[in-house]
C-alpha cells in the first residue's frame, strides 16, 4: 500500500489515517523508525499483551522444558 504523507514545519511525520488504521497505530503508541537503503521503515512495537494474544509457535511441557535446559547445560560445559 502506498498512501501519499506531509512533513510538518517542524520536521513531524504525518501518517495517513489508511496507514494509521492499517498498522492500529494509535495516540500513544510506540514505533521504531529504520532505514534502510533510501527508504524509511516504521514498525509498530508490540505490547506485552498483543505477544501474548499470539499462539505459541511450539508448545512444551515444564518436564521437556527442564530435560532440554540441562542438555544445553552440559554442551556448555564440553
């Protein structure tokens, strides 16, 4: 999607409301801003509670949890 902006007077970014929305980019919310080439990125930086509305990509219990922990533990040690 590309959706035409403004620069403010004093160097502010204005982000259409089409972008905004797509993004749920709201009052308040965080961003990074990068670049990369001649091209200037912005992410929405995720809270805590949109992570954890995710489902997790792998499920592990506590006793595979553990037996994996002490496995790394002793590669580490080698």
């Amino acid at each position: 999607m590309q959706v035409e902006g403004k620069v403010g007077s004093k160097g502010e970014l204005f982000v259409p409301k089409k972008i905004r929305e797509k993004l749920g980019l709201k009052p308040g919310k965080k961003v990074i801003f990068s670049v990369k080439k001649d091209k200037l990125i912005i992410e929405p930086i995720k809270s805590i509670e949109e992570l954890l509305e995710k489902k997790p990509k792998i499920i592990i219990d506590s006793k595979e949890f553990h037996e994996f922990r002490e496995s790394l533990s002793r590669r580490l040690e080698e």
